[in-house]
C-alpha cells in the first residue's frame, strides 16, 4: 500500500526531506481530553489495550488533532509481562503494579515464553486495525519495552526510584538476571516480529531505565539484549525496510555503543546535545529527540524559542526525527503542543534545502 506521508520513514533512512518529521512519545494519552473521554468509556487501562476500536480511536487521536508524520500503536509495555502471567494492573494515580512480582531465582526459573497469537492477539489486531483505518496516511510504528526496563517492573513489582530489587539480583544472583533477560528478549522478538507482521511500519525499544546502570551493567544487562533483539527482527516487510530505533533513556555517554549494535536510530533525551550527538554517531544512524517535554509548560514564545535551538542543534540535512527526550506530560495544555508543531513547520524547512 501507497504512503501519502513517508517523510518519517525517509529521515530514518536518512534520505533527504522537505522538513523535520516529528512524532511525541506518549502523544496519545491523558494530556488530551478526547482520550480522557474514551478512557472512562473504557474500563480500566487494559480494557482499552485490548479494545481494537477504541485502541485504534485513541492512537489516532493526536493525528487528528497535530499534524504529526507518524502514528504509535496504542498499548503499553507492559502487555508482555502481563502476558507472562504476572497479574498487572494499574491503581489511579499510582503506575503499574504486578500482583506476581519475580523476586527470586525460583520465580524466574518458572517464567515461560508466551505465546504471541493466544497471548498478545489483541496486541496484533489493535495494529491492524489501526493500519486499516490509517489507509497511507501516515507510518505506524510499532513498540516494546528493552529487556531490562521490562525487567526493573517485573522484579520490582511496580515503578520504582532506586531500582533496589533488581539491582540486588543484579549483584547477587546475575545469573538468574540474565535467565530473565534471556527470555524477555526472545518474547520481545516474538512480539516485535508479530506486530511487523500484523503492519507496524517501523519499531522503537524504549530503555527508559537504561540510564539507572552503571557502564558495565549498562552494556552487559541492557545493551546486550537489545543488540540481540535488533538481530532477530525482520528488517524487510511490504517491500520496504522496517526501521528499529533504540531508546535508552540517560544513555548518552553510551552513545557509539548504542549506535554500533545495529538499529537504523537512535533516541535522545534532551540531557545529550544533539549536534554533539550527530558529530559522533550521525555516520551510523538517524537520530530522534530531543525536546524537553517540560518546555511544553512554557508560554508559546518559549517553546518556538527551543524548538528553534534544537533545530539548529542538529543542523542541516537530513537524519533528525523531531521528537519530545521522553513521554509528554498528562499536565501539559493541548494549545501547547499546537505551538510546538506551529514552530517546528514554521522553523524546519530551512534545514531541509537542496
Ligand atoms: O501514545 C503512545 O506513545 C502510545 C502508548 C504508550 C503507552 N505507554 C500508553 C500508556 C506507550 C508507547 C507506552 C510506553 C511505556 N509504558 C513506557 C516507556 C516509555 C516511557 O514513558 O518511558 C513505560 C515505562 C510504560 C509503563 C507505564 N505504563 C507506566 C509507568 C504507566 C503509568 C504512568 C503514566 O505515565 O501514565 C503506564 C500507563 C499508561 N501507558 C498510560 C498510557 C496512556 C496511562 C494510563 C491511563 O490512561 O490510565
């Protein structure tokens, strides 16, 4: 099928563009109030993961509303734990919680890989429905959690600051981290591979807790996996090439080791200068980022101020996605982001001439 829209797709590649595309991570979500509305019609969180209509409804909300260049499927990523059998769910105001927390090397040896079509269908049939009601507009980009974000929340329990669990099993017991880690990057293939399938048109890993480790830990419990994920995805699909980038929230000082295991981009936060970024592994990868997504909080004149900065951070030519350094806030005003776009279509195409 045609894409009206494949500028993401190109900046990916790397591939001249006629501006900077951009895409929000978390741009479905509470900050809009047409999500809000659906998510009570829904029931709880997972109700509406495993809904394809109104999975597909909200994942096309901020599309409606911004002129963004790419879709992300709405889910979460913690579907996969969940699919493991650990009992998630979600207490207001509080983030995710696991009834069955894997705190010891006995609950990891008794983990098994779960099925992707029985476990995670709902997951398959949210893509392709959204991909149907898509029709070309825009790429649909796929997702899930790196093996050891996964794992923080399946040893944990629940979100945590110091990571105390895991980091335990981490000292204590590697061997059984590495068992945990093992499986969840092969579930993490599975299920990557199945949503390529199903019509996810690019991927992205978000090691959002990548940053909590030390370099040794970072490259032997996180980036190691991720290397073995993106060697086990399917790379081409509907005659085109399906993109990974890796995320690894605080991962900049690892950036030539992220950009040599093999993904098309990378993701920055916007602790790591983009332009510093683009000098050192701009040859290897495209990159995505940076924008702090408090700026957002700001008046209108200071975000079209940064947004600006940013811009010129990476300079001219193509190889930028535009993108927030991490989820957008439930807090943040919906005009906002309407000044963010405004700028950046206003701000990017001198970036872009021939
Ligand atoms: O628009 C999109 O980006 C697609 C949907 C998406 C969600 N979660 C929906 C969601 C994506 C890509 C995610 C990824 C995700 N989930 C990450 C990695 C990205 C990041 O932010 O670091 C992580 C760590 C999670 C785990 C998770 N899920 C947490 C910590 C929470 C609660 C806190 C919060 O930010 O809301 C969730 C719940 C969740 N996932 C919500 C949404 C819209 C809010 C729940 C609700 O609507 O009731």
């Amino acid at each position: 099928m045609e894409l009206n829209n494949d500028r993401f797709l190109r900046a990916l590649a790397r591939q001249p563009v006629d501006r900077t595309p951009v895409w929000m991570m978390r741009q479905a979500g509470r900050y809009l109030p047409e999500y809000r509305e659906v998510r009570g019609q829904a029931g709880s969180f997972m109700d509406l993961c495993q809904d394809a209509a109104r999975a597909c409804e909200v994942t096309l909300q901020p599309l409606e509303r911004y002129p963004l260049d790419a879709a992300i499927l709405f889910s979460d990523i913690l579907t996969i734990p969940d699919a493991m059998g650990l009992g998630l769910y979600f207490e207001t105001g509080e983030g995710p919680k696991f009834r069955k927390p894997v705190r010891t090397a006995e609950a990891v040896a008794a983990l098994s890989l779960p099925d992707t079509e029985r476990d995670l269908g709902y997951v398959m049939n949210a893509v392709r429905t959204i991909r149907a009601e898509l029709n070309g507009r825009v790429p649909l980009i796929g997702f899930s959690g790196s093996p050891w974000t996964l794992a923080t929340y399946m040893v944990e329990g629940a979100s945590s600051k110091d990571f105390r669990h895991v980091k335990a099993m981490l000292y204590d017991d590697p061997q059984s981290l590495h068992r945990l880690l093992d499986l969840l990057a092969r579930a993490v293939i599975d299920y990557l591979n199945a949503q390529i399938r199903a019509g996810a048109q690019a991927v992205q890993v978000f090691d959002t807790w990548g940053g909590a480790l030390s370099t040794p830990a970072y490259k032997e419990f996180s980036l190691r996996y991720m290397e073995k994920i993106v060697a086990g995805l399917i790379r081409e699909h509907e005659g085109r090439r399906v993109p990974v980038i890796l995320f690894t929230k605080n991962g900049g000082q690892w950036l030539e080791d992220i950009a040599a295991v093999g993904s098309d981009a990378v993701g920055l936060d916007w602790t790591t200068e983009l332009g510093d970024a683009r000098a050192r592994v701009g040859h290897r990868v495209a990159l995505q980022g940076n924008l702090d997504p408090n700026v957002l909080f700001a008046r209108p004149a200071a975000i079209r101020a940064e947004v600006a900065r940013v811009l010129a951070s990476y300079g001219a030519g193509p190889g930028h996605i535009f993108n927030l350094g991490h989820g957008i806030s439930q807090f943040t005003d919906p005009d906002h982001v309407s000044a963010f776009m405004a700028a950046l279509h206003e701000l990017s195409p001198a970036y872009h001439q021939a």
